[in-house]
C-alpha cells in the first residue's frame, strides 16, 4: 500500500510541475509592488504561492530592502528603485501608507506608460481621482483593498476603478481571485470595504482569541482550544460560503430549543454582542 501511495505521490508531483510551468508560461504579466511591507508582502507571499505566477515576474521595493533577503533567493527582483520597476512591469501595485503615495507617484511618474501601465492602489482613503491627478495623464488606475489572507490565497478583495475597459477589469479581479475571492464595487464603498474586509480580519481574530479563553475556562489547554476555535470558525464560513446559506437559518440548526446553545447565545445578546460588533464597525468606519 505504501508503494502504491508513493508511485501516486510521485505522479501527481510530475502533474502538478507540469500545470505549473504551463502556467508560468501562460502567465507573463510583470507586477512590482511598491512598498512590501505588511500587506505588500502579504501579496507578494500569495502570488509566489500559486503556480500561476513566476518569481522572475515578481518586482518588490521598500527602502530596508535587506529584509526582502529571502523574497531574492526566491527569484524575486528586490531593490529599492520604484521607477526601475515601473518601467520593467506592467501591473504597479502602491501600496505605502497614504501619506507616501503622492511621494511615490512623483518617483515613478516619468516611467508610467499609458498604453502598457496599470497602477493599483491600496492605500486607504486615497481617491481615484487623487491618483490620476498625482499622475498627471489618463492611465487606468485601480483601487484594491484586500486583506492579510492573501498570504494563503484566501483574501477577500474589493476593487474600484476609473474609466477602464471591461477587459482590464476582468484582468485585476483575476489575480486576485487567484488569491482569494475578488469582487468590483462602486469607489463610494471603498472605505466600507476597508473597514468590513480589511480590518474585518481583526475583529475575527479578537473573536477567535475570547473563542480561546472561554474554551480554557471550561477545560480545555491553551493549544487545544486554538485548534477548535480555528477549525470551527474555518469551517463555519466555508459553509456559508460554498452552500450560499443565511447564519441565521444556520443558527436556527444548531440551537435546540432550551438547549445549551440558545442559552449561552442568548446570554451573550444580553451582553450586547451583535450590537457592539456593529457599533465597533460603525466607529472604524468614522475613523477612516
Ligand atoms: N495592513 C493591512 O492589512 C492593509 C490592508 C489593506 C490595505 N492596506 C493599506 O496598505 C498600505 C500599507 O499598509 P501596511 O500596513 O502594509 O503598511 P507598512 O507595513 O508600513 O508597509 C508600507 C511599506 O512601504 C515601504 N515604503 C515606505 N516608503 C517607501 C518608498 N519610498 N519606496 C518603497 N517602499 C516604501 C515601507 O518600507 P520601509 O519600512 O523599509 O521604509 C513599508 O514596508 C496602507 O495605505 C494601508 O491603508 C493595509
């Protein structure tokens, strides 16, 4: 059985290099992400997990650039040259902290092609119409928000546009679908999306951590309570998600009448839980 397990492992590998190069080579689109630190890395990080990208492709500046040591021996083009990279890359992803963006527009400015660039932006509260003033031309330019999970190919992104065609559209929410799920919405929502997907991660973490402590108080070990909560909330929304099913439907299920649950749901209603989450996305959203 264990050889026959082998022989298997063995196939699929040969398979799986083989749709890999395929797609490399299907796939030369050239994007520099100017600014990898946490989310540009976290981009950078889900592209070189999927076999549809190919390092050499890949261009990443900041301007500690030693701590992109390990992104070079991967075969990603390092440096500290933003207009370098513009001008060897078509996708331009900027994402510095807002304060820098007009910085780095003025960097790359001389290298932006219109017929061949395309800029994303994700730096939050910075409008499309801020950007194309900062480039001075009519390029197509997009504003992305995605969220840490594209590290492992699992962001939820949104993006907005200016005037662009309906096949650049569809080319930028490609790549992140390849890293997760990707929709367009109106730029009026951006900030909304920013709030809802991007620090929605932290308020599900927070979620996850009080999951934990319940779960030590009522006897479980540090490490044992992580791996329920983790795989529960996982699994929660992938059932959401591939099913297409309402949480309160589901609530419904899982809540037997005088049961454990309802109760111990209840109590935590009394205790303001839905209202403080709204509350707490409400005050994020007037903070932006
Ligand atoms: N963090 C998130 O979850 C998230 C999600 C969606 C959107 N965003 C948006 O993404 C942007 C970046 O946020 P962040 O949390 O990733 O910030 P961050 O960790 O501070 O990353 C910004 C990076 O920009 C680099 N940088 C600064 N000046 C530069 C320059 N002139 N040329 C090239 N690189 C330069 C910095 O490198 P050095 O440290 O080497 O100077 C740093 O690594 C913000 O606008 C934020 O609104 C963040």
């Amino acid at each position: 059985l264990t050889r026959i397990k082998l022989k298997y492992e063995e196939k699929n590998a040969m398979y799986h290099t083989f749709v890999e190069n395929y797609f490399k080579q299907m796939n030369n689109q050239k994007i520099a992400v100017l600014g990898a630190g946490n989310i540009g890395l976290s981009i950078i990080n889900g592209l070189l997990d999927n076999p549809a990208f190919d390092p050499k492709n890949i261009y990443a500046t900041r301007n500690k650039i030693e701590k992109l040591a390990f992104l070079e021996e991967k075969g990603v083009n390092v440096s500290r040259d933003n207009a370098k990279c513009v001008k060897d890359a078509e996708i331009v992803m900027i994402c510095v902290k807002p304060y820098k963006v007009a910085n780095i527009i003025e960097e790359i400015k001389e290298n932006i092609d219109p017929d061949r660039t395309i800029i994303l932006s994700a730096a939050t509260g910075v409008s499309l119409s801020q950007i194309s003033e900062m480039i001075g031309m009519n390029v197509p330019v997009f504003r992305i928000m995605p969220n840490i999970a594209i590290e492992i190919k699992e962001s939820m992104t949104c993006i907005s546009h200016n005037d662009v065609s309906e096949e650049k559209v569809d080319q930028i929410l490609d790549i992140f679908n390849n890293l997760g799920k990707a929709i367009a919405i109106d730029e009026e929502l951006m900030d909304a999306s920013t709030v809802l997907g991007a620090c929605g991660v932290a308020y599900v973490l927070r979620f996850i951590r009080a999951m934990m402590q319940g779960g030590i108080e009522i006897g479980f070990d540090a490490d044992t309570a992580a791996t329920i909560a983790y795989q529960t909330v996982k699994g929660t929304g992938e059932l959401l998600l591939k099913k297409g099913l309402h949480p309160e439907r589901e609530i419904d299920k899982v809540t037997t009448p005088k049961g454990c649950t309802i109760a111990g749901l209840n109590e935590m209603e009394h205790q303001g839980f839905s209202s403080s989450l709204i509350k707490g996305i409400v005050t994020s959203f007037s903070k932006i």
